[in-house]
C-alpha cells in the first residue's frame, strides 16, 4: 500500500473511534445540566437521579475520549511530522488553546462528579461546575476545528521564498473555514448523540411488557424520550441550517470538493441537485438518482442562475476521489430516514400519542 495511503488509513481509524467519544463528550455535559436544572428548579429528584446517572457515563467516556485523543495526537507526530513542522508556527496556538480548554473541563468535570449530593455545596454551585464542563469541552473543540479547518483552507500568513510570513496565528485560528466547520459540525454531534440515547431508551422500553409500558411506573422514561427528540430536533434544525451555509462555502473556497461531490463535471449555471446515481463517467449518471431542477445554483448562490465550477475547471492532480459521491448519498439517505422518524415522532405525539407505544414505533427511533 502507498505510504500516504496508509498513514490515511490509519489516522482514520483512529479519528473514526475518537470522534464518537467526542461528541457524546460533547452532548452529554449540555444534556446532564438541562436536566439537573430541571430538577432543581421543578425540585423533582427523578431529573436530578437521571442528571448523575448520565454524568457517570459522561465522566468514562470524556477519560476513553482521552485515551483516544492521545493516540491521535501522537500519530500527528509520527505519521505526519512535515504539517507540523510546516505550520507549527501558525496552528500551534489552538493546539495550546486545546490543552488549556481541557484542563478547564477536567477541573469542572472532577469538581462535578466528586460534589454531588454534597451537604456543603448547594445544588446551584453544583450545577454551575457543570456550565464549566460545558464551556472547556465547547472551546476545546473549536480549537481542534480550526486545525482541521487551516489543513482545508490554509490562511493567516503568505508564502514566500518557500517560507512562512506575515504569520496571524488569530486569523488562522479564526478564519471563515473554521467557524464555518464548528457550527455545522457541533449540531450534527447534538444530533448523533441525543438520538442514540433516545435509541437506548427505546431499547429498555422494548424490553418490556406493552401493559408496563404504559404505566405510570414508566411515565418518566417517555418524558426523558420526549426532551431527547425537542433537543435533537433543535439540533437537526441547525444542521440544515449551517449545511446552507458549509454548500455557500464549499461553491465559493473549495470548488473542487463541491464539484465532486455533486457530479458537476462542467462549469455552468442553473445547476440541477442530484440525488442518488454515481459518475458513469463522460459526464453521465449511472444508477437510479433524483433530480431537482436548478437546486444546487441556488444552494451555491442563493439564485438558480448563480455558476457552479466544475471538475473541468480543476486539475486532475487536484480533484478528490470520487468515492465520496456515494459516501455523500449514504449520508443523505440517513439525514431522510432521520427528518421523517423526528418528524413522525411530533406527528404521532400530537395526532396519535398512543401509537407511539407500539413496538414499530420504538424498533424505528
């Protein structure tokens, strides 16, 4: 295997298993204090008892996130030593920032989970340890972000004589393409997160007898459910959102990446949206596919007479691979199933709430 192929393969790996102890590290600090203030504030212990239940499993997985994130960061020194003695000097600032938000989220996670039930702390106390979770994991992440988003889009200094000038670690740090990737990928952990918790509710409510289901016995473990598909629905509302934003992006700054994933293979306006279908190659769709009439001109610029750059206009050197068209259909297939099962979910609760204890219902979220 190729050398760079391999060391690909390889840190992908490592950042496929990371990135799902990162955004359950994510999500669960904002979900364990909604429901810890819920429950102070209502002064009911059924939240403030489901607030330390998460918070147990939050503290394990932010030490495997840990333990993952080492491995991570050591193979950024061994597999790819040139990024960082090529721009060490403009991204090593977030790789500082990063540590110093994790020691903030390690102090707050420790005073969190060492305090509860706590006679001399207050519940109040307790629970602004916890916003001090939330706002370390938070700016942590955007630094690592802004790594990913500098590799995509280099910026903060000029390139000459085959050295680094003029070098704005904060321009760097605080570009277009970094905030454009951390809004839309923090509400796409949201998402991942609170559905496969409400998954694992589903799951225990499956286990058991429809009689039982529908008792009061378990009228709480609905209502968890309840607030895990408002939170995730919010969340999926600002993925679409910001993925507006990312199509604005990409047309604009990464035309290459845009061109390949949509199948644009010559530059013009009026650009249709395809879904489904592979590149057949001389500019043909193989495979079944859908197509919506100008909706990828107006992604790109707000006007279906707005021009899509096409592959024709990229280097062959220079264009991704186009193994990431299916991949993309993959994951368009998953954001459908996921707008009609949380959709379907506020339909039934508002039309049909007794359907929603129906085995199918349950088996689908």
């Amino acid at each position: 295997m190729d050398l760079v192929l391999a060391s690909r393969v390889l840190m992908g790996d490592s950042l496929g298993f990371h990135i799902i102890f990162v955004l359950f590290g994510l999500t669960l600090p904002i979900l364990v204090s909604w429901f810890e203030f819920t429950g102070l504030r209502k002064g009911d212990p059924r939240y403030l008892n489901t607030a330390r239940l998460w918070s147990k499993i939050m503290a394990l997985l932010v030490i495997a996130g840990v333990i993952s994130g080492t491995i991570v960061a050591l193979q950024m020194s061994l597999v790819w030593p040139g990024i960082l003695k090529f721009g060490g000097d403009v991204i090593g600032l977030p790789f500082m920032f990063e540590t110093y938000a994790f020691l903030i989220e390690a102090v707050f996670l420790a005073l969190y989970m060492t305090t509860w039930n706590n006679k001399k702390i207050s519940g109040w106390l307790h629970w602004l340890f916890g916003l001090g979770i939330i706002i370390g994991s938070i700016a942590s992440a955007f630094a690592i972000t802004s790594v990913s988003a500098w590799m995509n889009l280099p910026a903060g200094f000029t390139f000459t004589d085959g050295m680094l000038k003029n070098i704005d670690v904060f321009k760097a740090m605080f570009s277009e393409t970094s905030l454009i990737e951390f809004i839309h990928s923090m509400p796409g952990y949201f998402l991942a997160a609170s559905t496969a918790i409400a998954g694992i509710y589903a799951i225990k409510l499956l286990c058991i007898r429809r009689k039982e289901r529908t008792g009061t016995k378990h009228a709480f473990d609905w209502l968890v459910v309840q607030r895990l598909m408002i939170f995730a629905s919010i969340a999926f509302v600002a993925t679409v959102v910001t993925a507006d934003l990312t199509g604005k992006y990409l047309a604009k700054n990464e035309p290459a990446k845009l061109a390949t994933i949509e199948m644009v293979n010559k530059t013009t306006s009026n650009v249709p949206f395809v879904f489904g279908g592979v590149d057949g190659g001389n500019g043909k769709i193989a495979g079944p596919y859908i197509e919506i009439p100008g909706a990828l001109s107006f992604l790109a610029g707000s006007s279906t007479t707005s021009s899509v750059t096409g592959l024709d206009a990229i280097a062959k050197n220079e264009q991704p691979p186009t193994v990431i068209r299916p991949l993309f259909n993959l994951k368009l297939t998953f954001i459908i199933a996921l707008t009609i099962l949380i959709v379907g979910y506020f339909i039934l609760r508002w039309l049909r709430p007794t359907w929603l204890y129906h085995r199918l219902s349950l088996l689908a979220l």
